[in-house]
C-alpha cells in the first residue's frame, strides 16, 4: 500500500523536488543520488542492526559508498551470534566507518543498574538503549538511512522510499521499502553474502536476546519481536516519520 500524501509546513524547501527525483530509480541508482559527490542531503549514516536481513543494504552501500557512516547500537544485549556476524560482514565487504554506538555505563547504572528493565518496562528500556542512543549519533548526520521493508509488519506497511524524519529534523529513507523476501533472497544468493547464523533457526527478525524469539510459520516475520508484550517497534521508526509531499 502507498502512503497518501499530505504536505508538511515543516518540510525542507526542497522536500519536493528531491522527492520526485528518487521516484521510480532502481535501488542502486536511488543510493547514488542520496550519496552524489555534491551531497544532495548532506551527511547520511545507515543505521543498522545486523541482523536476518542486514546484508542487502549494506552491500548495497559498500558498492556505492563504501565510506558511509555505518551505526550500530550495541544495546549490551545482542545475540553472540549477532556480534560475530557484524565482524564478518564488516569485514566481508571492506566498510571503513561502522560505528558501534551504545549507552554508557555510568548512565546505565543510573537508570538501570539491574539490567531488568526489558522485563518491566521494555518501552522504557528501548528508549534508554536504542532511542535516545541513536538521537546522540545522528547529532552529526542531516539525514539516515533505514533497512525497512513494507512487507515485515502491518506496522510499516505504509513507509516510502523518502520520508522527512520530522522528530530529529532529519532526511530519512527506506531504500528497500519495495522489496521481498524473495528479491532479498535472489540478491543475497547472487553476491554471495553469508547469512546470519541464526536465520536458519527461524529467527527472521534479530533484535536483543532476550525480546526475539524465532518466528512460526504464518507469522509476520517480526512476529518474534517482544512476544510477551503487545510492543511492535523498539521507537526508532516513530509514525511522525512517514511525511510524504504532495505532487
Ligand atoms: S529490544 Fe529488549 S533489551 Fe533491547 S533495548 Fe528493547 S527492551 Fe531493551
């Protein structure tokens, strides 16, 4: 489903034109124009979590900016097998500016010191390991790149390639909000990228160990996602995001 467009006051002047630029280019071509020699949108990281389906995008970058700013939030609860994967796709594809961000210890003692909040207050917790960790690492970036696809929940059904991330006053895109299973498939399989260890588990969705669960057939593929609650998203993504300018 497309989004439907609405206008935004608060839009960048030239949300519209650079909007309808990307429109309908091939997802290669889109990464070349959001990372021209110019910088179009100025500095743009790519935010990701290594997990299941994190080696399309970034082989996708390492073609065309192998140089981009790489975040990942090591939120201290990573599956081991996520940790690994990073060093090996880092590795595999010659990225040079991953950033492994996280909460310092100090500000964990202060508002968790028992490391439980995941189990009381798990939106809480996203907040302090996630949120508030990638707001401080986009302080230099004017614009993020997201792995998102339309496919993964009903939740994100209706993101577009370019959104305006209205909460940090940043450009945002979803460059693979088109693709399926089977285009990431087909591409992973034809660049030879390794697969996460634990995609052939059922866990079609990596987030912290202790909120991921393997996914059963029929579910949503972040169906394993904070099982035990009615969570759906960490707080990364916020609806506010999904800004779309009219023709
Ligand atoms: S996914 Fe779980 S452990 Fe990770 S930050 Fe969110 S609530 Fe905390």
């Amino acid at each position: 489903m497309q989004p439907s467009p609405v206008t935004n006051h608060y839009l960048p002047v030239d949300f519209n034109r650079q909007y309808h630029a990307l429109a309908g280019l091939a997802t290669e071509e889109f990464l070349s124009w959001v990372y021209a020699p110019h910088k179009p949108f100025g500095e743009v990281g790519v935010v990701t979590s290594f997990g299941a389906e994190s080696a399309v995008m970034l082989h996708l970058i390492a073609e065309v900016a192998p140089d981009a700013p790489v975040i990942f939030i090591d939120t201290g609860f990573h599956f081991d097998e996520t940790l690994a994967y990073r060093d090996e796709l880092v590795s595999h594809l010659g990225l040079v500016n991953v950033r492994t961000v996280g909460l310092d210890p100090l500000s964990e003692k202060r508002s968790d010191p028992a490391r439980d909040l995941h189990l009381k207050d798990p939106d809480a917790c996203c907040q302090l390991r996630k949120v508030k960790v990638l707001d401080h690492a986009l302080r230099g970036c004017d614009g993020w790149i997201s792995g998102q696809k339309r496919y993964q929940s009903h939740e994100r059904s209706t993101i577009d390639r370019v959104e305006w991330d209205s909460a940090r006053g940043k450009w945002k895109f979803n460059p693979l909000a088109d693709w399926n299973t089977a285009d990431l498939l087909t591409y992973q399989t034809q660049h030879e990228m390794p697969a996460h260890p634990l995609a052939s588990a059922g866990y079609l969705s990596v987030g912290c160990s202790p909120c991921t669960t393997p996914v059963k057939a029929g579910e949503e593929p972040r169906a394993g996602r904070w099982r035990q609650h009615e969570k759906l998203e960490c707080g990364l993504h916020r609806p506010a995001d999904v800004i779309v300018a009219a023709g």
